[in-house]
C-alpha cells in the first residue's frame, strides 16, 4: 500500500475556498474537538454554514 500526501499550496486552497458560493463547517460539540480547517475557511471571507 501507497500513502500519498499531495496537498494544494495554501494560496491555491484559499482561491478554491473565495471560488465557492458557502463553505460548510463540519465539527463536534465535543469540547476536546479542535476544527483544523477552520483557519483557511475564515481566511476565505465566504458564507459559513454550520
């Protein structure tokens, strides 16, 4: 078995996010939970649905 890790450059990831109509946030009500991708989806400046 092969892992592959090929990511997007963050520049490119934000101008994918700012290309979209709404974002969605996935996350837990759990208070351990931390929301990793929460950075770059308030970087985008898009509506966020939660």
């Amino acid at each position: 078995m092969e892992e592959r890790t090929d990511r997007l450059p963050l520049s490119l990831t934000l101008a994918s996010l700012r290309a979209a109509d709404a974002l969605l946030v996935i996350g837990s009500d759990d208070p351990a939970y931390t929301a990793s991708k929460l950075i770059p989806y308030l970087l985008a400046r898009r509506p966020c649905w939660r």
